[in-house]
C-alpha cells in the first residue's frame, strides 16, 4: 500500500461540498451511500440520476427543461443528454455577485487589471453588441490568437452568449500553427493581440498576422488587441480592422441565446504532432455539467476563492480554468513566463493574490525542486489548501516534494484527462487520502477502467485507460467528419464501442490510479511493455539531469530503450554519472528499464502546453518525419536527435 501523505480531518469532510452531495444524494433517492467509492459506484449505475441530481444541486437553470436526462441507444457515442434542454454556458459564468471580483488579470511586466461581476458583465455586454453589429450568430466561429488576460475571457463569454463557436491559440504559434488549425473551421471574426511578452523579451506578431489572414478568406473582422504601434500591426488588410477599445463600448447587460444542449460551445485541437491537428468540438450543457462537478465537487471551489492554472489559451485548461466563474470564484490569470523575473515568481502570486487553489504542472513542480526552492520557507502560503498538478504523470517524489515543501495540510491532487473531453477522468476528492504518487481515483460519473490487451479489467497491472460508459463531455465530433468515422476511429476502434484513451495506467484495487505515459510511447524491449513515466521517475532523482526523454530504437530485430538527458550547465555525461543512472533506474524500477544508451541533448522538444514529445523524437532517430512541427513550442530541439553517432552501433 502507498504511504498516505494527507488525510481530510472529519471536519473538512463534513464541510466539503462533496460530502454535502452525498447528502444530497441520498435524501432524493432515499439511498444510504457512506462514502465516496459507493457514491462513485452509483454514480455510474445510475448516470441520468446523477447528471440530472448534479445538475440540480448547482442550480443550473435550463429555459426548457429536459424531456430525460440520458437516453443510452445502446452504443457510448449515441447516447443523448438532455434531450429537449435549453441552455446558456455564458449565462452560468456570469451570475456573481456585482461588488464580488471575477477575476484579476497579472503579466510579466507587472500590469494588474482587476474586474468584478458587474464589470465583467458590461464588457461581455459591449462585445456582444459589436459582434451580433459584426454578423455573427449561432453556429458561426469566432478565433482568437490571445495572451491569458481578461480580454480573452470577455471575447469567450461574448461569444458563447450569442451562441457563436469559440476557438484560441496563443500567440507564441507560428503562422503556420494558426492556420493549420483555424483554416479548418473558417472563423468569421478573429480577434488578435498585436504584441506579446514572454522571459522579457516583446514580441510583435504583425508578420505573422499578415500570413494568418492571408490564410483566412472566411474573415469579415480582425479585431485587434494591444496594437497600438506600426510595428505590431499587420500590414493593410484584407478584411476591416479595428482596435478592441474602438471595437465596443462596455456598458448594460448581456442577454444570453437559449441554446440545445447539444450547441457547439468551443472547438480545441490535439497536439497535432503526428498529423494536421484534429479540431474537436465540444458541447455547451456537457462542458457546464462537467466542469461544475469537477471544479465545485472534486475541487471542492467556492464562491469567493481564488482560482490560478499557470496556463495559455491554446491548452484545454485555460477553458477548465474559465468555468471557475460558474462557482463564483475569482480567477488568476498569468501571463508569461513561470519562472521570470525569478523562479519563484509564480509562488509570489500565492500570497499577493490569496491563492486558494493553484494549479501548475508536473513539470513546473520539478523545476522547482531542481532549483532547490523551499516554498514554506519563502512564502506564508497562508491561503494555499489545494494544488493541482497535470500536464504530465507527477512522480512519487514530486509527492513528496510538495508536502516537505510547501505544507504538509495541503490537498495535492494530480490530475488527468484530455483535450478530448476537456476534462478529467481521474482527479482528486476533498473526502479521500492523497496516497504518494497516485491520482485519487476516478471522477464521478466517469466508468474508468484499466484494461489489458485482451480487453480484461485489471488491478495492479499496467494496461489501457479506458471508460466503459458515455459521460457528457464526451465530444460531439471532429469539425467536418459527417459520417463520424475519424471520431470512432481516434477513440473506439481499440475495444469496439468503448473509449480507449491512449493513456498506459495502472488502477489500484482502492480506487487510486498511476499514469506510466501514453500507450504510443510505451517501450517493449523483449516484449514488455514500460511506461515511459516509471523510467522519467527514477531519472529525476538525479540533480545532475535536468530533464529527459526515452524512445524505443528498432534494434537487431528487436526494440532497445535510449535515454537522451538534459544536463545542468557545466555537466558532463562521463562514465560515473552514466552509471549512477543505470543504478537508479535499475534499482527502482527493474533491470529491463536498464536503457541500452545514454545520450546527453542541448534541449528537449515539446508541445506548447509542455508535454514532451516521445513520439516526434522517435521519428527523427528513426529518420521519419515529424509532420507537424508547428505544434511544438521548440521545433529546433529536434536537431539534437538527428543522426547521432552514439545510436549507430
């Protein structure tokens, strides 16, 4: 059994609004469900109770109600939700309290912008006038290429009240990253920042924004943020410019289309790192229900708490963070980069805004610890009871890390899900342990299983994350795949009719789970299958490396595990630190992790929302191509992995 590292006192329990569903729960069904594993166990038995209980607790107000909450038509990607209801995701978001503040907006060069209900009401108001002024009505898209600032959220809401598509990358994609993901959907209105700041340094996007509408004949608006010099101003324009405080006048109160629950609410995209990135298309009553339960369940987020996700507007969790609005919190926003001007900066946010909630990512958190940073003895981290971690698996040290670090009465839930549901199927619970180096276990409503290959459930066994029964978030589709095929293709063809998520899992039989990676990266030297996260735990125990990535190189017939390693300035990988690797590794995970090379990189490649790419190194060791290097955040990384002489022989 994993050593617990936190237990919820009965007090915080009793208090948590977990609890109180539970409760809940039981008066309206005449249940007597004790805890949480039973009240998850129901929750999947009895889907359209619970959705439709949830749905109730939250007060979610539909103009016409549901005809049934769920009709199953036997098959996950038929099922219907709410038939019949109507409903405004914007509407949610903006129902605080007029004095309460909705959200404060921070940048790298120490700008504030401070927003309450009421006045974020009266810009989404504005913006709304000028957009229906502008022609967009449901259906149509509405694109941003935007920092993480209080104007992206004001553009979101905007254009979600009016029942247009919302679709963001953020600024620091090339022209050709916008293009392949906004000339798929054809927006109608783009709405740009002229300039963006990242680790000090200013950047003008007006090239790159000339290349983007040129790509973008479906333009009628380029509304255009933080333009105001030549320099960050495309050249004369195809279609109408205007600057965004020209472009509307704050002022009233929004009105709010009613909506099937079914409206298209927002279209992300996949990586796009082995192929043109998918645009996944969400809908609006799937998305609110979701993220209430996620956020006002299992992150326990009240009204009047402080939200932060270190985030940009082109990751899933920007729009995960954004809904925080419908608990009635406050949000952060931070734009920038983490660790500038210093490495604690992010830290800092903590205690100058009253951060209840702070969310980063696994790989934030081990830079941290690499640097040596002590946060309890730098911080008072007074308000801070809850971090969240993503991105990628957090290790078991990365666990202890926290609690030695910050503070030991802390809710450390590591979170996982995907763009592709623009949620989670496995997070954290006010009401359970946190256990060292396992996510708490599966969110409500989520059938979550881990599966070998023979399509078996399994416990402590490594395998296939999969969900066995439909949940409403699931997608409505990819943009223009009328027959459906490239959806069931991506998720169902695994295990026929169930979703397979690409994740390599592990579930324990107490209802915790462990990512070892994705399953298109699991190495098989000799057969067996290693996750590449059991090799990256170990290897961080290491001060000398910094960061690393493993591969599988085709080898004599077989596969054999190289390690490339990122080491501190000043390092070099001589033949002792090679073999305190190998020993590491070895001694915690077992001889069969062993890499057959070690290679020491200048960098490794990632994507923009920071996950590593196993997969685009692979290739290039393998001499394939990388399709779509505009997905990632440091393309020229990649050059490191070609054609090393260390991988001939």
């Amino acid at each position: 059994m994993p050593h617990t590292l936190w237990i919820p006192t009965p007090e915080r329990i009793a208090h948590s609004r977990m609890d109180s569903f539970r409760r809940h729960v039981n008066r309206q069904f005449g249940l007597a469900l004790e805890d949480y594993a039973q009240l998850h166990e129901w929750s999947i038995r009895q889907r359209g109770d619970f959705w439709q209980s949830l749905a109730e607790f939250f007060g979610v107000h539909f103009h016409t109600p549901a005809t049934s909450a769920l009709e199953e038509n036997g098959d996950m990607t038929r099922a219907r939700w709410f038939s019949g209801a109507a409903l405004n995701y914007a509407e949610h978001l903006l129902q605080g309290d007029d004095r309460q503040t909705a959200l404060i907006s921070r940048d790298e060069g120490g700008q504030r912008v401070e927003l309450t209900y009421a006045e974020l009401r009266a810009h989404v108001a504005g913006l709304q006038r000028s957009l229906r002024g502008a022609g967009v009505g449901p259906g149509d898209r509405v694109a941003a290429i935007l920092p993480n600032g209080w104007q992206a959220i004001v553009a979101l809401l905007a254009t979600s009240s009016l029942g247009a598509v919302w679709s963001s990358c953020s600024p620091d994609f090339g022209s050709r990253g916008v293009l392949d993901r906004f000339g798929q959907i054809e927006p109608a209105v783009l709405i740009a920042c002229g300039r963006y700041r990242y680790g000090g340094k200013d950047v003008a996007l007006g090239q790159r924004l000339d290349e983007v509408l040129a790509g973008l004949p479906s333009l009628r608006q380029l509304v255009l943020v933080d333009g105001d010099t030549d320099d960050r101003r495309p050249s004369p324009s195809p279609v109408p410019v205007q600057d965004w405080q020209d472009f509307y006048q704050p002022g009233g109160q929004p009105d709010f289309a009613a909506l099937p629950f079914d409206h298209p609410l927002y279209i992300l995209y996949s990586s796009g790192t082995t192929g043109a990135p998918k645009c996944i298309v969400h809908r609006a009553g799937g998305v609110l229900l979701q993220h209430l339960k996620e956020l006002g369940l299992h992150t326990d987020l009240r009204s009047g708490e402080r939200l932060f996700y270190y985030t940009t507007c082109g990751w899933m969790m920007w729009n995960w963070l954004v809904s925080g609005l419908a608990l009635g919190a406050t949000l952060v926003l931070y734009d920038g980069s983490p660790f500038h001007p210093a490495p604690g900066h992010l830290l800092d946010l903590i205690d100058e805004e009253s951060i209840a909630v702070f969310g980063v990512s696994a790989r934030y958190l081990s830079a941290l610890e690499k640097q040596g940073l002590h946060p309890a003895d730098s911080h008072r981290l007074h308000s801070l009871r809850c971090i969240l971690s993503t991105g990628s698996p957090l290790s078991a040290e990365g666990f202890d890390y926290v609690y030695r670090s910050f503070k030991a009465d802390v809710q450390l839930s590591s979170i996982s899900g995907g763009t592709d549901i623009v949620s989670c199927f496995a997070l954290g619970s006010p009401t359970l342990p946190v256990r060292r180096g396992e996510l708490q276990g599966p969110g409500l409503g989520m059938a979550v299983e881990v599966w070998n290959d023979q399509g078996q459930r399994v416990f402590d066994e490594k395998g296939e994350l999969v969900c066995t029964r439909a949940f409403p978030s699931m997608p409505l589709g990819f943009w223009r795949d009328g027959d459906g095929s490239r959806y069931r293709a991506a998720y169902f063809e695994r295990f026929p009719g169930v979703w397979a998520h690409g994740d390599y899992a592990e579930q324990r039989p107490h209802g915790g789970l462990i990512i070892h990676g994705r399953s298109d990266a699991v190495l098989n030297p000799g057969g067996v299958r290693i996750g590449t996260a059991e090799i990256y735990r170990q290897v961080e125990r290491i001060d000398e490396v910094l960061e690393s990535v493993a591969i599988g190189q085709q080898w004599q017939g077989d596969v054999r595990v190289v390690l490339f390693v990122q080491l501190r300035e000043g390092v070099e990988l001589d033949a002792a630190l090679e073999r305190r690797i190998r020993e590491e590794i070895r001694q915690h995970a077992s001889p069969r992790h062993v890499p057959a090379r070690i290679v020491a990189v200048q960098d490794i490649p990632r994507t923009r929302s920071g996950k590593i790419v196993e997969l685009a190194v692979r290739n290039v060791v393998h001499g394939q191509p990388v399709n779509n290097t505009e997905a990632l955040a440091n393309p020229e990384a990649l050059d490191c992995y070609r054609d090393r002489v260390e991988l001939q022989s």
